[in-house]
C-alpha cells in the first residue's frame, strides 16, 4: 500500500499534516512552534531555548518524572530542540501508542506549570551549557560565524543565548512569551506512519482546538550578509577554519544547484575539498561543506580543522580547489555523479518516518503545501551541468566570502586570513 498525504486546519489556525505509512509499525509525530531565536530581542535572547527545557520541568497533570516517564515506559522516544526559526516536540512510538504521545506533546505545549525554583534550576543548566559550549570549539567557531555575517541581525545570535540574558530573565516573561507564541498559526502537528488521519484529527481536536488564535504579525526581515574576516586566538589543539558565503534560501530558484554544488565540494568522502585536502595530502582530520538554509536566506559554509602549522596550506588549498572550478567548471560527468548520490540519500531517507515527518513539517513551514519525494527528485533531475556551471560563476558572490579562524598562533595569519579568496 502507497502512502497517503493529509492535511486539516483548525479554526484557531493550527494546521496539521500527516502521512499515512500503512506497513510501519511505528508513528512519528511532532509539533513545531514556529518560533526560534531569529524572533526574540535581545533582552530575551535564548528565550526560545529555555523554553523548550523548562516545558519538561512540568505541566499542570505530570510532573517532570511522569513526562520523562510517559513514553520510554512503552518504549518510545520523547525529545525536543530549538533551531533560529522553529522550536520543535518530537516523539516516536509504536502505533498503537499514537494517542498517549500525542497528550503528552499537546500537554507540553499548552499547559506547562512552572514554579520559581524550576525556574532557577533551569537557567543554572542553561548557564552551564553555555560553559559546555564554549569548551567546543568546533560548535563555538560556527556560533562566532553566524555573529559575523549577520551582525545585529536576531538569526546571528547564539541559540543559546548569553550568559547575561540568560541571568537576567524573568519567569514572567517566559511565561508571557509561551502563551503569545505557543498558539494558533504558529504551530504545526506533523506525522508520519500508521496513523489515519481522521482518528488523528479527534485527539487534535479534543487537546488543541481550545488554544487561541495567534494574533502575533511576524516581525522578520531578511538578513542583511556583511563580508568580515576574523581570528580569535584559543588555546586549542587545532586550528578551526571556517569559511563561508550567502546562498540559496529553501525557496531560491537554484536551490537544488546548490545543494549538488555543496555535495560536489564537500558533502562526502568522494568530494573535491575531502579528497584533496584529506586523502592525497592527509592535512586535515575532518573537511567539510555544509548548506545552512533559512526560509529567506541561506549560506554555504567550508570547515576544516587542521594543526596550526598546516592552516595556511589548508585554506590554500580550499581556495584552489574553489578557483579551479570557477575556471574550469564542472563536469557533466560530476554532476550527474552527485545527482545520483543526493537522489539516493533522498530515497533512503524517504523510509525513515523522522525524515518524512520532518519534511512534511518544513514544507508547510516555507511553503504553505506538500511536496511528495517523486517532485523534489524530478526537480533534482532537472539539474543540468549547465545549472550547476551557472550557480557556481554568477549566483553566488564569492568576492563577500567571509570567515573565522579560531586557534593557537591564528594571529599571525590575520593578514593572510583576510585576504584569502575563493
């Protein structure tokens, strides 16, 4: 039996979208509340972040024990996380546990009680994770990045928050920000598996339909790029290089071009920068490209780490690499190869409920309908060396690359960082 796309919204605007998988044995559901660090000020900043964590502190039926406990009991899953754009509460559970998961996300997200001391408690766990976090260079190098390039911006801001804001924040605030933002238009139910969507409709209906129209107008604008080179010298046994350039958003016409462009350079063993870099000169331990893409805006990022006295050749090489396909362009050959290699990982990730409830959830997000995998692969397949050619040499401006190269003896390289080009 094939899989069946639904989707119903409420009166209040919560929407829902599932889709049925009639062989699985499991459901995975979730609800986004689309509210991330790109909407708060700076007073709050990481309020979405706390939020998340203080919503398993309790609610007005479970205790923090009876919410942990709810679905591991049954051998389920119950988790949450906080991106620059949407908060998410995921769960997965066996089918016939649907409905359990579904009262206990529901009860997250619309009854959380929360007492002075929890409230303490929390942002000291908060406070400590952002001591964890400056210990991880490889996680700080990329929170020093967003911070650059898009300066005052809110999206550029740690999703952590400060260790200021974070002390300084209010339990009424919080609770203020839960009861505007956790409503109507602002949340999505998502599900994947063996669940009808009419019987999933009746337990929305009976948990969410209560929840008030959300009368919030959004306040985000699109992210302005600012080119910055900067070097922050740590104690460290590598040198963390990242380097990096504005991109397609989800809804840019060449979208797919660059994610076949991030795949070609850095998505994998069998890429440009892995294989030069890694394989024939053995320089680095791990190099990479990533795309990091927002609803209206996007960048793709090339990391690398690599022993101090390397850094220089390293980042040579990445601008080799970048320089040689801008010249020469790249093959019909390569392309159709990475082609093949992103529609794989799309079909195989097609059989995974997580990945298809997530998709389902970010299709109504961006783009306000459901986009079935057969439509994103024919897209992909429409992906010409042509395309690709063209992307690389006038759809990106290589010329505002910016970076940060975070290590020991990186100030020495402040001139030689600056002036690196792709």
């Amino acid at each position: 039996m094939s899989t069946q796309f639904n989707k119903t919204e409420l009166s209040n605007g919560i929407r829902v979208v599932s889709e049925l998988h009639p062989a699985s044995r499991a459901v995975s559901l979730s609800i986004w509340v689309l509210t991330g660090t790109r909407d708060e000020t700076p007073d709050v900043a990481g309020i979405s972040h706390l939020l998340e964590h203080l919503v398993f502190k309790g609610t007005k039926t479970r205790s923090a024990y009876q919410i942990a406990k709810s679905l591991e009991a049954l051998g389920g899953d119950l988790n949450a996380y906080t991106t620059r754009e949407y908060t998410v509460y995921t769960a997965m559970v066996l089918k016939d546990h649907w409905e359990k998961a579904l009262d206990v996300l529901s009860d997250l997200v619309s009854n959380m009680h929360l007492t002075q001391k929890e409230f303490a408690l929390e942002k000291s766990v908060i406070l400590q994770e952002i001591a964890m976090s400056e210990d991880s260079h490889e996680e700080i190098v990329y929170d020093l990045f967003y911070d650059q390039v898009y300066g005052k911006h809110p999206i550029g801001r740690s999703i952590l928050g400060t260790p200021e804001s974070i002390a300084v924040m209010k339990q009424n605030q919080v609770m203020d920000y839960y009861k505007q933002t956790y409503t109507g238009k602002n949340i999505i139910v998502s599900a994947a598996g063996c669940l009808d969507h009419d019987e999933l409709m009746k337990g929305i209906e009976k948990r969410l339909a209560h929840k008030k129209k959300s009368n919030l107008k959004s306040k985000r604008k699109v992210p302005r790029w600012l080119e910055r080179r900067h070097v922050v010298e740590k104690q460290a046994e590598q040198v963390h290089m990242l380097m990096g350039f504005e991109t397609a958003s989800f809804k840019d016409k060449y979208r797919f071009e660059a994610v076949i462009t991030n795949t070609l350079l850095g998505g994998g063993m069998t890429s440009k920068l892995y294989q030069s870099v890694r394989e024939k000169r053995g320089l680095v331990y791990t190099i990479g490209s990533s795309l990091n893409t927002h609803i209206d805006s996007g960048m793709m990022t090339i990391y690398a780490g690599t022993e101090a006295k390397n850094a220089r050749k390293v980042g040579d090489l990445i601008s080799k690499e970048f320089k040689k396909i801008r010249k020469q362009g790249v093959s019909k050959h390569d392309v159709e190869m990475f082609k093949t290699q992103v529609i794989g990982s799309i079909l195989l990730g097609s059989d995974d409920l997580d990945n298809r409830m997530t998709s389902l959830a970010v299709n109504e997000m961006v783009f306000g309908r459901f986009r079935s995998v057969e439509s994103v692969i024919d897209e992909i397949k429409k992906v010409s060396v042509d395309s690709v050619n063209h992307y690389i040499r006038h759809e990106i401006n290589l010329d505002k690359t910016s970076g940060v190269l975070l290590g020991p003896g990186v100030t020495e390289l402040k001139h030689w960082w600056e002036n690196l080009s792709l």
